[in-house]
C-alpha cells in the first residue's frame, strides 16, 4: 500500500478546525473545510491509499453512447483511453469509468454489454499509477471489475441491489454509496422531500452501517449526496449548503456537480458550456468539507484548488 496523489501533490490541503462564524445559520455554514475526519485521514483503495488532507480529483471516463455531457464521445476504447490519460496528465487523482448512463431518462444496459465497454478500457487504466474508480450497480459488474484490478465501487444504488455488498466485502477495494430518489429513468419527474437535508442523511448513514456490518472497512467508505439524482435544482443547492453537517459523519463526501442541470438553471449554458460554472462548484464544494469532487474539467478543477490551497493556508509559500 501507498499514499499517491496527483501532480500538484507538492501542495498539501490542510482541513483546519474552527468555530462557526457568527454569520452562520441554518444548515449554511460559513466555515470552510469544517471537517469530522481525522487531520490525517486516508482512503484505502485495494493497493492504494490516498491523504484527504486536500480535496482530491476524480476525473469522469463515460464509456457511454448517452451520457448526458460527453456521450459517444469516447466510446470507443482507444479514444477512452487516450481521454483518461490526459486528465491523469491534468492532475486526476482517481480515474472514474462508467459504461452505463445514469442521467436522467437512461434506459438500463444489460450487464454482459456494461462489461464489454468497461473491461477493455479498465485492463489498461489499472496499468496507470492512481487508483481507478469503476461506476456502476451491478454486483456482476462489480465482481469482474474488481477482479480485473478496479480499486474502488462507484454504486449510485448505494449497494442496495442483491449481492452488492458481498461483491465488495469481498475485495479490499473502497465504496462511494450515492443518495438517489428513484431510479434514473423516472428520478426526475417529480422529486419531492420533508426535508432533503435529514432524508439524505438518514439514507447515507443507514447504508454506512449496512456496509460496516457487510464487513466494508471505515477507511473504505465515502458517501456522495446524489446531486442531481431524484432532485430539483433548489434540493442541489440546500444540500450543497449542507455539506458541513453531511460530513459530521465521520466519512469523506465526493460531491459530483460537474455539468449538472443545476448550472445550467444558474447561468444558462448548455452541458459542454458549464466549464466555468463546474470548477465554481467543485471549489465551493471542497471549501464546504467536500473529500473528492468528481468532474469532466479536471484541468480548470485542478487550478481552482490551488488557488483556494494558496488563499486559505496562512503558511502558503510560493514555490
């Protein structure tokens, strides 16, 4: 095992503990990076472990002919794998591949097809010094991706389907269980909550503890509130707002907002447009207590990073 990270690795983030601001109230916390981990808290991801001393990249490779931003893009396994390189090169921590589109309205793809497309690309992305991340919710994909050498289990189900979490139990892989109201052919007809907050938190905390009793480790376990997953774009927003109090859990949160249909609400552009927009997000998400924010523009995240690293660190020196 050992600790990785991208890049820009020379630049550590520091999550500081402090008192909430007198400005804060509600769920809207004025405090950046408020954290529940340890100081020096790490992920283990089968033969990695990463620091989440510092919000961590992971870089989005759809291997789908429909995926809402980039689909058929980079379908096919050559310009897949070209696609991953270059944003290990921009400074991804974690590789994120995906041969099944959860947006909204997909249709479901059987799982001998969801291997075909994922396994060549995955053969050779574990040939890469960062750990890589294979999303799906299938426990036969799971398994077969694992066993090809996948370090972690990207579930938007949160482990739920029959056999999920043995087929990661059974590995010393890491999980990233996901908040998703419906399923994604119907998610976004009408979501509705009492309180998108709390029912967020419950369900991620419930799945903690099944994953805990399954036998998934503490340090293998990162939970993601589902933006855009069965919610409105003001559910995006409290919950956004929230982070701080989602991470009193104890478990680093992955926050993937790149692209999402809330930013083009905000400022108008379509889903290729929302460069700008997306880095905004990840880098208030990270200053908010996010561990790992996944995104498409690993370049533009990467950047903005270092620039909050630069301005929140009392001790930054340039280089």
């Amino acid at each position: 095992m050992r600790v990785i990270s991208s890049p820009f690795s020379v630049i550590e983030f520091e999550f500081v503990h402090r008192q909430p601001s007198p400005m804060a109230s509600g769920n809207v916390m004025a405090v950046p990076h408020s954290s529940a981990l340890a100081p020096h808290a790490i992920l283990n991801l089968g033969r990695f472990s990463l620091s989440l001393e510092r919000p961590l990249i992971m870089g989005i490779v759809n291997i789908t002919p429909d995926s809402f931003s980039d689909g058929g893009k980079y379908f096919d396994p050559a310009r897949a794998l070209d696609h991953a390189r270059q944003l290990l090169d921009e400074g991804a921590d974690i590789l994120d591949v995906g041969g099944e589109s959860s947006r909204p309205g997909a249709q479901p793809v059987a799982a001998d097809e969801e291997l075909r497309r994922v396994l060549p690309v995955l053969e050779k992305l574990v040939e890469l010094p960062v750990p890589v991340s294979v999303d799906t919710c299938k426990p036969e994909v799971m398994r077969r991706a694992l066993a090809a050498g996948a370090a972690m289990i990207n579930d938007i189900f949160a482990l739920r389907a029959d056999g999920a979490l043995d087929a990661v139990a059974g590995s010393n892989a890491a999980v990233c269980l996901m908040h998703m109201q419906g399923e994604p052919r119907t998610m976004q007809e009408a979501p509705h909550y009492l309180d998108v907050v709390g029912e967020v938190e419950t369900f991620l905390a419930e799945r903690a503890i099944a994953a805990l009793a399954a036998g998934i480790r503490h340090e293998r376990i990162v939970l993601d509130p589902g933006f855009g997953f069965g919610k409105t774009p003001q559910h995006n927003l409290e919950l956004l707002r929230a982070l701080p109090r989602l991470r009193e859990a104890g478990y680093p949160l992955l926050a993937g907002l790149s692209r999402k249909g809330l930013f083009g609400k905000i400022v108008g552009r379509e889903a290729a447009e929302r460069v700008y927009a997306s880095a905004a997000g990840a880098l208030l998400a990270a200053q908010r207590g996010a561990s790992i924010v996944r995104v498409h523009d690993v370049a533009a995240t990467r950047d903005c990073l270092l620039v909050l690293r630069a301005i929140d660190d009392a001790t930054y020196s340039f280089p």
